[in-house]
C-alpha cells in the first residue's frame, strides 16, 4: 500500500489515467469471461477435461460484444507505445533502444511462465507420464501466448508504423480496415489461408487509433476550448512541436468529443448488424465450439465494427471515468492491478488447471451439464476458489512484472550500433515466431516437454539476445 501510495502521488497531472483503466478492465474482462464460460466434464477415460461453454449459451452471442475486449487492450497497447517511443526518442533515444527496453515487461512474465511451465512438464515426463497429455495441458495454459504473438508484433513495428501513421494519419488505419476485407473475402470464397494476413491487420488497424488517440492527447486544444469540459491534457508531443492535421481522413488526432463518441457507437454497432445479421459472420465475437467462421481468429470486418462501436462507448465515459481516477483510492486501485496485469493474464489458465487437478484428486470436482441450475450454481464458488489460486500465482510470480516496469535500458540517450538494432530486430523475431510454432503445435503432439522442443530454444535465444543488449551491449560512446 506504501508503495501504491507512492506512485499515485508521483502521477504526472497530464497523464491518461483512463488508458490504464481500461487496460486493466480488459484483462480483468477477459480472466472472468474465460473462467465463466468454462465447462468441466470428462472423457471416456475418465479424465477431466475442459471447454467453452459457448455452443451451448447461444442467447449469450450479443453479450460477446461487450466481452471480446481485445480491441480495447490494442487501442491501450497503441496509447502507451506511441506515448513510450515518443519520450524515448526526445531523451535522444532511438527506435532499437525502444525495442530493447519494451521487451523487459513484456518478456521477464512471459520467459517465467514458460520455464515454469516446461519445468513441470519435465518432471511429469520422468513421472512417465503420457507425453500427449503433457502437451494437452501446456497447450491449454499457454493458450494467453496466442494473444501475445499479435500484440508483440504490434510492439515490433511501433516504429515504422508510428511514422508512417505521423505522415499519413487515419488513412493508415482505414487501409488496414480493406485489406481485412479482402482477407475476409479470401475466407468466405476460397482457402482459409486466404486470411491470415488478418491477424496482423486487423490487430494494427485498432493499434493504429491508439497511436491517434495520443496525438489528440499530446496536442495544445484548439482556441476557445473549455478547459473544465475534460481532464488535464499532457505535455505537448514529445515527438516534436505540434502541426496541423492534414484535411481530411489523413489527420494524426483521433477526434475524442462526445459527437464522435455516438458516430463511432452508432456506426461501429450498426456496421456489426449489418455484418452479422445480414451479413455472413456469425453474431457470437468470441471462438464458439464447431462454428465455420470466428470473427476473432483471425479478426473480421464483423469485429472492427465492434471495436468501433466500443471505441465511442469509450469516448462516452471517459469523462466520468476521469473523474473517478483523480480521486485516491480508485486510481491506487488501478495502479495495483496494472503492475501485475500481464502475470494475471498469462497464468488465469494455469489457475485453471491447478484446481481442477486439486478439486479431482479429492474427488470433489463438479462436473454438471452447462446451462443447468447446479451449472450456474457452481459459477459463483467456482469463481471465488480460482480467483483465490491466481492470487496466490500473482503473489509468486507478479513481483518479476513489478520489477521489469521499474527496469529502464541502460544509457537509453545513447544512439545504438548497426549490429545492436539488427540484434534487437532478431531477437523479437525469434521470440515471437517461437510462441507462434507453440500455439499452431497441434494440440494432441506428444511433446514431453510440453512444446516444441525448437520453439523453445528459439525463444531462449531470442529472451537472451534481448537481455543483453538491455545490459547496454552495442551502444556507443
């Protein structure tokens, strides 16, 4: 609590206390949703095992709209990187550095739940036990890491694509939108492999509103505006001395009034009905068991419609919402979870895991048919006891995230060499192409390490390289 007390005191006045609000909604929405959703039963075998329970709640489809909150965590996640690479570069930093320094919260909770992860998955291997059903429970706890491939691509390409984004504004974002589009209709009339590139575009496209989302932010208001309309703005653009936007869609301002907040709601909301109900894409914006399309895997033009709808909800209260963080305990509150939001996000799963496997040793674990009364019953203490496993993994783990968000890349004012930016470059691919193989592993692969045994290594490697050159290695002077 000292601690927390401490950093509110130490908030700079211009800060978007509401970005981290809603970063820490979004995971907070996303551990509930996952928990609630799940459904325990068992195979012929009589193991216990574990799906969505969304095939069987199809009443609950238009709630997803409102529980498919990973545009939120991008638009947050384009926020905080553009406002991050911006004062980086006004201490005369460079794009490398950026990269260098970034990957130490990122990559510190992640690195410790995979070598956390494979340490078990060894001692279950030597237990003798079958190397499938190693894989089967790595694949289901690391199943967050899928998310996380996209989100460090996104990081990657902060640089040329916040540049690009300065010279061409709202355009950029509007591109990605098509080619989703042509991605979608690759779907719908061809292979699925047509719309892979998806994953990646339609993950840019809401990135991309963060970045304008902080030039409106980093921007003096216009002549005539009313100071007390809205919470304090930041500093002018550490990038450089504020210009005007250009006319028209190739402006770098996400317009944030509350007129644009009901555009974006009312066109976002009635773009999606067109889509889903009209349209081919199925209304549910979460994976639904057995269902040809998902609009989240990759991204469709169905969910960006949805982000946009979100996006003017958010508009709406973001004045009320700034209200409430200016006042002490709500913003302590906020700040608490944000210094531990990834390791929550990344062992809610293993969570999971560890009390369904607790609860079916004593042979107390429930396993009632989705949609019955003892089914919701079950939901409230089903919630409170894997609310109380995380807290105990948070515990144990969230002091690494904590401490990578104090972790700053030494001598960050010094220009990097050549072979530092190639190294740094390097190594984010090699992380990510790592969680990539990981995720795409099938599931059922006997894998007694509990993945790919070259994906490991890749991301070892990658993690190392990374840390290094945040030892400084590769600077100048």
């Amino acid at each position: 609590m000292r601690r927390l007390r401490q950093l509110a005191e130490r908030t700079p006045a211009g800060r978007e206390r509401y970005v981290d609000l809603l970063r820490a909604l979004a995971i907070t929405m996303v551990v509930l949703g996952h928990w609630s959703v799940t459904v325990i039963g068992r195979d012929v075998a009589g193991q216990a095992t574990g799906h969505s329970a969304l095939g069987d709640l199809r009443w609950a489809y238009p709630l997803t709209w409102l529980a498919q909150v990973m545009p939120v965590f991008f638009l947050v996640g384009g926020y905080a990187n553009a406002a991050s690479l911006t004062r980086l570069r006004a201490r005369g930093g460079d794009a490398a550095g950026w990269l260098i320094d970034r990957s130490a919260r990122l990559l510190r909770p992640t690195s410790t739940l995979l070598l956390v992860l494979t340490a078990a998955a060894a001692v279950a291997w030597l237990r003798n036990i079958d190397p499938t059903q190693i894989r089967q429970v790595f694949w289901f706890a690391t199943i967050p890491l899928w998310f996380l491939v996209a989100y460090l691509a996104a990081v990657a390409l902060t640089p040329p694509m916040y540049a690009l984004h300065r010279r061409l504004g709202l355009t950029v974002p509007l591109a990605l939108v098509a080619l989703v589009g042509l991605g979608d209709l690759g779907r719908l009339s061809g292979p699925e492999e047509l719309s892979y590139g998806n994953y990646l575009f339609g993950w840019l496209a809401v990135h991309q509103l963060g970045f304008a989302w902080h030039d409106a932010r980093a921007t003096p208001p216009p002549a005539g505006h009313d100071a007390r309309a809205a919470p304090p703005r930041a500093e002018t653009d550490a990038a450089g001395p504020s210009t005007p936007d250009r006319p028209g869609v190739r402006r770098r301002r996400l317009p944030t009034s509350r007129g644009a907040g009901l555009v974006f709601l009312a066109g976002g909301l009635g773009a999606a009905l067109l889509l889903t109900v009209l349209g081919p894409w199925p209304v549910a914006m979460l994976k639904v068991p057995d269902e040809r399309l998902d609009n989240a895997a990759p991204p469709s033009l169905a969910l960006l419609a949805v982000a946009a709808g979100q996006l003017g909800l958010i508009l709406l209260l973001r004045g009320p919402a700034e209200r409430l963080l200016h006042r002490t305990g709500p913003w302590q509150l906020v700040i608490g979870v944000n210094l531990v939001v990834l390791t929550v996000f990344l062992w809610h799963l293993s969570a999971a895991i560890l009390l369904i496997g607790l609860l079916d040793a004593v042979e107390t674990l429930p396993t009632p048919a989705v949609d019955t009364a003892a089914w919701w019953a079950w939901r409230v203490p089903w919630l409170l006891l894997l609310g109380a496993v995380l807290a105990v993994l948070v515990a144990i783990f969230g002091p690494v995230e904590a401490r990578s968000g104090r972790h700053r890349t030494r001598r960050p004012t010094l220009r990097g060499t050549p072979a530092r930016s190639a190294l740094a470059v390097a190594g984010y691919a090699a992380v990510v192409a790592a969680l990539l193989v990981n995720s795409t592993a099938p599931q059922q692969a006997p894998e007694p390490l509990g993945t790919p045994v070259p994906a490991l290594a890749a991301y070892l490697a990658g993690a190392g390289v990374l840390r290094l050159l945040r030892s400084g290695w590769g600077t100048r002077g």
